[in-house]
C-alpha cells in the first residue's frame, strides 16, 4: 500500500467522522449566508468523501457509492431523533449529488491517466 493510499483512508475515516460530529451538533442561529447554502454543504462534503474513497479504494464505485448513500440517510435518520435538527430528503438528495458528483470527476480522472499512460 503506498502513502498516498494509506493518506487517503486515514482522510477518508477522518472526513467520515468529522461529517458525522458536524451533522448532529447544534446550528447556531446566523450561520447560513444564502438560501440553500446547507445542500451545497452536503454536496461538497460527499463530493470530498466520494473522491477521498476512489482513491483510498481503487476499482468498484457502485459499493462505494451505494454505501456513502447509505451513511448520508443514516444521517438523517440520526439528525431526525435529535431534539435541535430535523430529517430531511433533500439533504439526501444533495449528498446523492456530491457522491454522483465525486463518481464522474473520478472516472475521468482515470479515463485521463489511463489516456496520458497510452501515450507515453
């Protein structure tokens, strides 16, 4: 396994974590700037553990990304039986997005080193 792998999983468990802790914490009051400043949070953050996974876990997406769906809705089944953050779909809906997001940018990042590697 080389650092980079070995970088790329300790991320993945670190950002898996921090996501989790951040998603059942308290908001305080102010902190959106604009309207639908939470779904962009959710998209990036499962954008970021999406690519943090193809890297740390070459090959296979479809487990990949079916279990990174399945951790954003136990997410919101978790956020749903907390006094202070309510469920909601399109929270879902929008890591759905991030990990479709972190999906393709990964394939074309192996489509393009596949391409440089033919050329070379």
């Amino acid at each position: 396994m080389t650092v980079s792998v070995r970088a790329a999983r300790l991320g993945f468990a670190v950002v898996l974590g921090v996501i989790f802790v951040m998603s059942l914490v308290p908001v305080p009051d102010g902190l959106m700037v604009f309207r639908w400043q939470d779904k962009v949070e959710h998209a990036l953050a499962f954008t970021t553990l999406g690519l943090l996974g193809a890297v740390a876990r070459a090959g296979r997406p479809g487990p990949r990304a079916a279990g990174l769906l399945v951790y954003g809705a136990l997410i919101e089944v978790a956020q749903g039986l907390t006094a202070y953050r309510t469920a909601d779909v399109t929270d879902w809906l929008a890591d759905a997005f991030g990990v479709a997001l972190a999906a393709l940018f990964a394939r074309q990042c192996i489509c393009c080193s596949r391409l440089a590697k033919s050329r070379s």
